[in-house]
C-alpha cells in the first residue's frame, strides 16, 4: 500500500503532525523547541537522546533564526528522516 | 488510514519517490532539474506551470547552490505542499 501512496498524502501527514504540535502554543504557525521535542518523543523511534542534540537539531533546522521551526523548515527534518531510512537501508539494518 | 499512519512512513515515502528519480543520472543522491521537473509532473498535482517556475522552485529549495537537490533540500518542498494543504483548508478550497 504504502508504495502506491502518493507524495501528497505523505504531505498531508506531514501538515497534519506539524500543525497538531504547533497549535499548542499562542504561535500557532511554528514549532517552538518544546513543541518539536514533544512531536519527535511521540512520532520518531531515533529521536535526538539529549538536550544538546535537540538544540543542535532546532539549530541546524531554523534557517531564519527567529528560533521557531516553521513547515519549511520542518519538512527539511522529513528530509534527514528520510535520508536515514536509506541510509539505514545501505548499512543493512 | 491516514490518521495513524506515522511520520516514518511519510518520510519513507519522501525517500522512496526521491530516489526513484534521483537514480536516473550518475548523481544518485540528488535531484537534477530535469530529474526534479518529471518527479512533480508525476506526483504533484499542482506543479509550476512554466520553465521560470521550476526555475524558481530550483533556485528556492538549492540551499547550498551545486544546481542538485539533495534529499534534505527535497524535504522543504515536501513543507510547502503540506503548506499548501493547511492554507488550502484555510482558504476553504
């Protein structure tokens, strides 16, 4: 199934998982730290074990440095999960 | 279904389609322009109508400026469709 699920409804999870978190706080349009740290304990099994690899992580990601994630940026972490699945893949996990 | 599906299984979406495309030159791991150009013409329905578009979209997502997409590169354009889909909601299409 999942093969034939198309880019736009793994986008539509994306959105769907982004906007559940960042609707938590009175910024409703991005993901404060705490907000990203809270999505990636609930929806990642490799999530970043410490609180410097989280920093490092919202670092690498806010590229406007107004230190909130917003979709874009966001979607850029898809883009790292996605790298390890292949990665993952060629190291034969 | 959707609900439940997990962000994993978005992001391995993200890589399945990426490097369905991104395989067809000799640069494996990334985009180049033509590569990206059939990549929307298949899974997008809304894809930049015209050449200045993509061009546009290229120069926008080439975060560090070698004329390919990387993955993580690729995941900021799965951000503006999951952009689109909330403001699209929003918009009440």
């Amino acid at each position: 199934i999942i093969a034939t699920m198309s880019l736009e409804q793994a986008a539509k999870i994306v959105s769907d998982v982004f906007y559940k978190y960042a609707g938590e706080d009175d910024k409703k349009q991005t993901l404060s730290r705490d907000e990203l740290k809270k999505l990636l304990q609930a929806h990642c099994s490799h999530k970043p074990d410490s609180v410097t690899k989280l920093d490092k992580l919202v670092k690498r990601l806010d590229d406007n440095k107004d230190n909130q994630i917003d979709i874009v940026e966001f979607g850029a972490l898809i883009g790292m999960m996605a790298n390890n699945c292949e990665a993952g893949f060629r190291e034969g996990h």
